[in-house]
C-alpha cells in the first residue's frame, strides 16, 4: 500500500490528454488546468520527506501548480514503479522522483516521457529517462566533506564502515565511492572493515548492522551513514553500548529525528541539504518545464541559484552542517 497526499478530481477527455506540441522547439501546453505534479520519494512518513512534502505543497500553492507527494511504505524499488504507474494513469503532467533502484525505474519513466509526462529526478545523477535531475550538493563535496569531518574526529586513524540507502541507490553510493577515495588517499591509516551496508533507509537495520560491526570489531572508530535514517540506527546503537566519544557517526540525517542524539553526543553530526528547499525546487523546475520554459546556463532558479547544466543535470553545492550549534535552529524549522 502506498501513503498518497493528494485530492483526485476527475478528468474529462482533454484534461486526460498527454501534453501537446506543436512542433519542435515549441513550448509544451499543459493538459490540466491547473498543471498536475506527483512527487515519488523512496519512503513515506519519515522526518526527510516529511519535510520535502512541506515545500512541494508550500510552492505548488504559490505557483497555482497541483503539486503532492507519493511516500511509498517501504524502500522497495517495486512500490516506486506502481506509484509512477499510477500517476501515469492519472494523467498528470509532471512526474518526479528520488529513486530507490534507478536501474528499476528506467523503463517506466520512459512510458511516461512517451506520453509526454515531464519527469525530473532527485539524487539520481546518472538516470537517463529524466527531463532534468537537480542536486543541491555534488557527490563528491558531500562525501569529502563527510570524510574530512571523519577523519578529523578520528585523529587520522582507525577502523571505520559506511553504510548506504541500498546497494542501488546511485547517489548514496556516488557519496560513499568519495569519501572512502578521500580518506584512502589522504587518510592511509584508516582502514575501512568491510564492504558498505545498504542499511540507511531503516533505522532498525541500522541500528542492527552498528551493534553487530562493534561487537566483530571492538576497536571500530566511525560509521559514515549515508541515508537519513543510517546515523539515527548507527547512533542509538552507540548509546547502547556506551561508546559515545569512541565511535563517532556522521551523516545527513533530520535535524528534528537527530538533536537529541547530537547532544547526547553519540550522534557526531555531518552535512545536508534542506530536502523542504529541495521539495520547492522539484515543483519549481516542473512549472518551468510544462510552459516550455528552456532552462539555460548561467540562468538563476528559485532554489538552485545560477545554474550551470551538465547534460541533464542542475547540481549545486549548498551543504547546512549539522552539529551542536545547528541542529535546534534547524529543527524549528521544520527539518
């Protein structure tokens, strides 16, 4: 079953048109009045898409674009393709996504770009059948500055592991390939344990895989959780074993979900993006794409600020870190 925010209207003939073109090169004409946008996320009900949720409806409202979003129960690539599946079925005239399995999703973001559906992607550099992808941070400046941070708290030394969304979760692992980079050519006395966990989407598995690495490894410095539910489980295992100050765990993670653990110190802090921010962006980057407005290098968007495309990519690097002095301000707003 998949959680869905949205308000059904029914369709008559021409709203339940695919987009029109009257040509190359000539703008797209919406099929609905107001233009219709579902958002896909890999899951529903957590704090991060919770507040990605937040500013898709906030800036749908602004810009008279029905805009929702779709949080599927579980991390499972096969729920993501039946919510797009349905939204194609809907007859809407913008579909985004953050892709659990990018791979997975390939052939039915391209039925719906055949029928003219606008998709754009989230976390998803490499996806093909995206109009656009949009990144607020490079994977390599997100991973390093996670390294740096690691290996800063680590003093150089030590065992450390690293766990992603999923082992298919592009971005994730763009971050990780980065950081384990940095730190092997700038770090050579830290040693990574064992191959990455694609934990970080539950807080249980997480939680599960920290205890089971500490107790294979008594001397384990640093977990890198990739997923914004991996530093939540990997620092509640920490506080569980009382290793606070001898296991340090950085990653992105919601501020709200996480303070308590950061002044606990069990959770050391990290870096993130604000996912209300990227929310806004993905209905912003919708609108412009259903009027057919082309998106140009060194144009300024709401959100991205001046932008500089790579291939079908708008990446930017706008990192908020999170720490004792951040986290409470950043949790009332909402993150």
């Amino acid at each position: 079953m998949i959680v869905r925010r949205t308000v059904l209207a029914l369709l008559g003939g021409a709203a339940a048109a695919s987009v029109l073109l009257s040509g190359a090169g000539d703008a797209a004409l919406a099929a609905n009045d107001p233009p219709r946008m579902g958002v896909v996320v890999k899951i529903g009900g957590i704090p991060w898409f919770n507040a990605m949720e937040q500013g898709i409806k906030e800036r749908g409202k602004e810009l008279g674009v029905d805009a929702w979003m779709v949080g599927p129960t579980s991390a499972d690539p096969a729920l993501q393709v039946r919510a797009v599946e349905d939204l194609i079925a809907q007859g809407v005239d913008v579909i985004g996504v953050v892709p659990n399995d990018a791979e997975v999703l390939e052939p039915v973001l391209a039925r719906a770009r055949e029928q003219g559906i606008k998709v754009i992607t989230h976390e998803s550099p490499a996806q093909k059948n995206t109009d656009w992808n949009f990144e607020l941070a490079s994977s390599t400046g997100f991973g390093e500055a996670h390294a740096k941070l690691l290996a800063e708290k680590m003093g150089g030394k030590g065992k450390y592991a690293v766990f992603v969304g999923s082992l298919s979760v592009p971005l994730h692992n763009a971050w990780a390939d980065a950081a384990i980079a940095y730190l092997k050519q700038n770090d050579p006395d830290m040693t990574l344990v064992a191959d990455r966990f694609g934990v970080a989407e539950s807080v249980d598995d997480s939680r599960k895989t920290a205890l089971d690495l500490m107790r294979a490894h008594p001397d384990l410095g640093g977990i890198l959780a990739f997923g914004s539910q991996g530093p939540i489980g990997a620092g509640r295992a920490v506080d569980e074993r009382r290793k606070s100050g001898e296991v340090f765990v950085l990653g992105p993670f919601s501020p709200g979900q996480g303070r308590r653990l950061v002044h606990d110190g069990t959770l050391t802090g990290g870096f993130m993006w604000n996912p209300m921010e990227a929310g806004r962006v993905f209905v912003t980057l919708g609108d412009m794409l259903v009027k057919g407005q082309e998106i140009k290098d060194g144009m300024e968007i709401p959100g991205l600020g001046v932008v500089h495309p790579d291939g079908h990519n708008l990446i930017v690097d706008q990192l908020v870190a999170l720490n004792a002095d951040t986290v409470d301000d950043l949790a009332k707003m909402g993150l």
